[in-house]
C-alpha cells in the first residue's frame, strides 16, 4: 500500500468516525418527533436503494445474489441493524448523546471476549488489562466521578442498552468471515436488506399497539436535514468509507479511528453548552488509552475484522 494509499485509507476512517460521532446527538434531536423504531426503520430502509444501486454499478446485478444463503444473510442483517440499529436508538433515547457514543469504542474489545469464548481461550494480559481499563472509563463516564449515581435506578441503562446492540454489531461484522470472496458493499447491502425486513415487522407491531407513530406531514422538512445525515452520512457514507479505509490501511491501525466516535460526540457537547467534568473526560481517556494497548499488544486475529 502507497502512502498516498494510506493517507487517501486514514482521511475515510477519520471522516467515519466524526460522522458516527455526529450521528448521536442527531439521533437525540429526532427522537422528540420520531419513536425508536420508526426512525430505525427510516434510516436503513432508505440507505437500502442507495446501496442497491452502488453495488449494481461497481460489481454488476449478480452481485444481488444470495447464493442459495438467504436465511444467513437475515439472520446476520437482524443482528447487524435490527438488533443493534434499535438498541442503539433505545439507548440514546435514555442517556446522553455523548455518553452513548463511548460505548461503541469498546466493539474491538467486545470482539476479543466474543472470539475468546469461541475459540475456549483466554485473552492475553495485555487485553484484559485493556478492557478493565475500558470498564472502568465507561463506569467514570455514565456516574460522572460519583460512585453513588450508579446505585440509582435508571442510570446506566442507556448505556447498557448500547453495550448490547454493540455485542449484535460485533456478532454481524465477525459474521462476515463466512461470506470468503464477497466485498464489504455486497454483505453490507444484502444483510441491510435482510435486517431491515424483520425492522419492518416490528414496525407493523408497535404501530398495532400504539408504541410506534408516524411524524405528522407538516414536520417533515423540519425533519430531512437530520434524516438525510443518518441516511447519507453516517449510513452510506459510514460503510464504504469505513469498509475501503479498513482495506487501505489495515484493520489494526484503522481499528483506531473509533475513537473519534466518543471525541467527537463530546465535542459536539460541548459546542452545545454542555461543559464535560474531569471524570468525563478521564473516562473517555480510558477507554481509548484501552484501545490503543488493545491493538499494539496482540496479533492479527478475526476480531480485528470488526468495522461499521
């Protein structure tokens, strides 16, 4: 790989993350006019026709094949958007834009415990020291430097919620290594495809009984900005960039750049008029000080592979 190739690989993951960073607080703007699982099913099924023509023009109709692997392919899509796209959404929707985008700078060391317990091994002490590190960040994070917030009901589970969808995105992205040969558009859009059926469903559910409700058409422009940055940005945008800069430089160094998520989360924050306390800001030192000993420490392993 050039260094141009390199340089062209960091400006994607970079941009990546600051976007995905970005995404919280827009989710947190439109959760006022939209309920959960209406706004989830929004932004994906409308990143879907985008997709489908992109792939379409790089690798050809055949590329819309499932291979006779339809009911992988649902099943992983459901992890992946359903499952994670919701409980990000559900997540947000209980805590802190900025609070909930630290979690998602964990998925490199969710994977490591996720392939530990696969594979019946134990993590190396350079990766369980990461991730106590990493514990510990979280735990500054959502208690704000007051143990005591902890003990009380409802804080912490916006974040947990996260951590949950998180372990669904991890499940997704190690997924992938069953699909040899296939580029990251063809399993992104086809899995995007499959998860957002089963968004749909539950969809018709919660309109059924009252839990999910349609924005009124007058709030509609008020609304497309925002919407167009989740579908457009953070979506489309998000998984090529974050699929070619992962290719480009690798995934032990690109793996990095999610970092950004947290950091430009709280930088929005701020902007906004929240200033974050020491705590704060040392948790999300944690968690990404985690990181880095995380991927210098270890070999090249599949959890590496974990991407948006």
């Amino acid at each position: 790989m050039t260094s141009a190739g390199s340089l062209r690989g960091g400006v994607m993951l970079a941009a990546t993350g600051m976007a995905w960073g970005g995404m919280f607080p827009v989710i947190k703007q439109l959760l006022p006019h939209l309920d959960p699982v209406s706004l989830t099913l929004l932004r994906f099924g409308l990143s879907i026709p985008v997709l489908v023509l992109l792939l379409m023009v790089v690798e050809g109709r055949k590329a819309l094949s499932t291979g006779g692997r339809m009911l992988q392919l649902w099943w992983l899509g459901t992890l992946g958007f359903a499952g994670f796209g919701l409980l990000l959404v559900l997540g947000v929707q209980s805590t802190r834009p900025e609070h909930a985008a630290v979690v998602p700078a964990l998925m490199p060391l969710i994977a490591v415990v996720v392939t530990a317990l696969r594979e019946r091994t134990r993590p190396q002490v350079p990766a369980l020291a990461a991730i106590a590190l990493a514990a510990l960040g979280v735990l500054l994070v959502v208690s704000r430097g007051d143990p005591a917030q902890l003990l009380q009901v409802g804080t912490g589970r916006g974040e947990i919620l996260v951590l949950l969808g998180a372990v669904c995105w991890v499940l997704y992205t190690l997924g992938a290594g069953r699909f040899p040969g296939w580029s990251g558009l063809r399993y992104t859009t086809l899995t995007l495809g499959f998860g957002t059926i089963t968004i749909l469903a539950v969809e018709l559910v919660a309109l059924a009984t009252g839990l999910a409700r349609w924005p009124a058409m007058s709030a509609i422009p008020e609304l497309a900005p925002a919407m167009g940055y989740l579908v457009l940005v953070a979506s489309v945008m998000g998984f090529l960039f974050w699929n070619a800069g992962m290719a480009a430089i690798g995934p032990k160094r690109g793996v990095l750049f999610i970092n950004l998520v947290p950091v430009t989360a709280f930088a929005v924050a701020l902007l906004k008029g929240h200033v974050p306390n020491m705590a704060e800001i040392m948790g999300v030192a944690c968690v990404i000080a985690a990181l880095g000993i995380n991927s210098v420490s270890r070999p090249r392993t599949r959890s590496d592979r974990v991407r948006g």
